[in-house]
C-alpha cells in the first residue's frame, strides 16, 4: 500500500475514467463480504452513447491482476457506479 490507500485502489485510479473507488462492507450468510466500489464518469447503461466497455473491461482486468499477482487481500463483489449516482465516503 502507499500510503493509506489499497493497492488495488491505487492501481484503478490510474485507469481513464475512473473518479474513485472504495470499500463497503456487508453481512451475508454469517459472514462480512467485502465489495468494492469503483466511480466511473460515464453513463453505465449499456444504450447510452458514452457507455465504454473498453473501460469496464481494464477495470476487470485490472483488479483481477493486482488481486492474483499483487496481494493477498480478498474481494468478494465488485460494484460499478456512474458518477453522481450516489453518496460516497
């Protein structure tokens, strides 16, 4: 990690169009699950004109790399939102 921030985090928000990303926690089947969340500035419906696939793609990429080659750390859902979408931290 560099400083405070997720390797995984770090390495997402070198990707164009990536405004942020964090960690949210849920209770499921007795257990905390931990999801990612990553802002993007573009619209996520696959219709819209400025959708980009090509992003969603790094993004799986990306976060499968550093997640198997990089850390030991363990996510169990990933969750993309548009910019603006919603509260974050």
């Amino acid at each position: 990690m560099r400083g405070n921030i997720a390797i995984v985090r770090e390495a997402l928000s070198k990707l164009p169009n990536v405004s942020r990303s964090w960690f949210e926690w849920s209770w499921e089947d007795a257990m905390w699950v931990k999801t990612l969340v990553i802002e993007v500035d573009f619209d996520t419906n696959p219709d819209a004109p400025a959708f980009s696939q090509l992003t969603l793609d790094a993004i799986e990429k990306t976060v499968i790399g550093v997640l198997n080659d990089d850390t030991t750390m363990t996510v169990s859902y990933l969750h993309v939102v548009p910019k603006g979408r919603r509260d974050a931290p």
